[in-house]
C-alpha cells in the first residue's frame, strides 16, 4: 500500500486501532489544504474490504488532487460488513454525524447484491435508515455499485455475466427509489473485460481488486462526484501508463 495516514477523524483512537487487527480500517485521511484555491470536499466512504483493499479513500484522494480538487477522505470498513451492519453500527453513525462531509459512499457486502430476495427485507431498510442519516447532515450519499466475482457465484447458479447484471440492476433500482446516484464501478468492469481483457482486475481470489481494479474504481468514483473524466490525469496510481489511460477511459465513459 506504502500510503500514510496523517491524521484520525473520529474520536475513540484506542478502540479503532483494538480493532485494526480484526480488520476494521480507520477512519483516517490527509486533510485539505487551507492555502488551496479550491473548497475543501470531504468524502467518507462506508464499505468493507471491497474498499479498504488497496486503501481505495486514499487511492480517490491522490487521483482528484492531481485534477486540482481539494479533497480529504475518511473511512469505517470491517471485512464482510454490510450495510445493515453500518445501520446499527454507532461507529458507522458517528462517522456521518462526526465531521462536515460533503459525500458519502455506500458500498454493500460482495454478494448480497447479486439476490435479488435481499434488497427490500435487507438493503433498502438499510440504506434508507443511513441515507436519511447522510442527508440530515446536509451530505450527499452515493452508492458505489460493485464488481461480480471472475468466476461468478456457482453456489447461486451465476456466471459471472449473471452476477454482473444482478448486481447492477440492484443498485440502479435503489439509487432510483432513494433518489440516490449510482458509481457504476461494476459496469466499468465490463467495460475493461471487452475492451482491455488482459488487465488483471481481481486478486488471485477471483473477489478482491487487484490495484488496477482500485484504480479504476476511483476513477469510476471520480466521475460520478465531479462530473469530470479523469482521462489525461497525471496521476495514475502507480500503474504502467498504458493500463492507467485505459482504466480512465473505461471510467469515464456515460
């Protein structure tokens, strides 16, 4: 990762660096720039290891302060956690209400989103209860769709084509019921796979993303908050220049 953490954003220090090493990744961040020309914007994303593999606030951070946005990141993210789990969670909540966030992302637990039984009893309660937190803070909410497995999920019967859209057409039907806008990482996947299938976007374990799948989910991030391509952008998140320019086409693509 090689990327340092200057500076904690949420109070209980001693609780959430107990915790790191069961796999809770703090909130943590560089802050904006006070001599900077643009408004600070101060994203907190709420995820699991979907997010903070590769440190993925960080990675976000880096590409739009190369487009000159001046960005601090925050982050809670447990392995497996789901967004009903952050519903409850007083960490979670406290983080929303716990600095003046200007988004926040939401990112649902791998395959939960691939079950279409498992939007309205679980998803959609729980991002409307923090949808409704984000916006009481005057925060704009995002949701970041994700990526399928590579190989699909053979105990559900999917391929990974089928998982895909399962997963896309959940997010797109809950960002359309909350009035929520949808990061569509899992589309840009696709895209790479048609057009650029030699770059590797998952670990070895066929879930994780790779670097290059980080990236591009950052680019993808990148798009839906500032409504700019990040294609030509100087920083290309230690990745060969090759690789980065078509992960930041395959971004900012409609």
């Amino acid at each position: 990762m090689n990327r340092s953490v200057s500076r904690l954003l949420l109070p209980c220090l001693g609780i959430l660096l107990a915790l790191g090493a069961f796999g809770l990744a703090r909130v943590a961040g560089a802050s904006c720039s006070p001599l900077a020309s643009s408004p600070c914007v101060r994203v907190l994303f709420l995820g699991n290891s979907y997010t903070y593999v590769n440190d993925l606030p960080t990675v976000f951070r880096d590409l739009a302060r190369a487009g000159g946005q001046n960005v601090e990141t925050g982050m809670v993210a447990n392995g497996g956690e789901t967004l009903a789990q952050h519903a409850v969670s007083t960490v979670s909540l406290d983080a929303i209400r716990g600095s003046s966030w200007r988004f926040v992302i939401l990112q649902e637990q791998s395959e939960i989103p691939a079950l279409a039984s498992a939007w309205q009893g679980q998803v959609f309660p729980a991002a409307e209860t923090l949808v409704a937190a984000i916006r009481a803070t005057s925060a704009t909410p995002i949701l970041l769709e994700t990526w399928a497995h590579r190989d699909g999920w053979p105990e559900e019967g999917l391929d990974h084509a089928a998982m895909q859209a399962a997963i896309s057409e959940g997010y797109r039907s809950l960002g359309t019921d909350l009035g929520v806008a949808v990061a569509p990482a899992g589309d840009a996947w696709q895209a790479v796979l048609r057009h650029d299938p030699a770059i590797d976007l998952w670990q070895p374990d066929g879930s994780h993303p790779s670097p290059a799948g980080t990236y591009l989910a950052a680019c993808v991030l990148y798009t839906s908050i500032f409504k700019i391509s990040p294609v030509g952008s100087s920083d290309m998140g230690g990745l060969p220049p090759d690789v980065a320019r078509a992960l930041q086409v395959a971004a900012g693509q409609p």
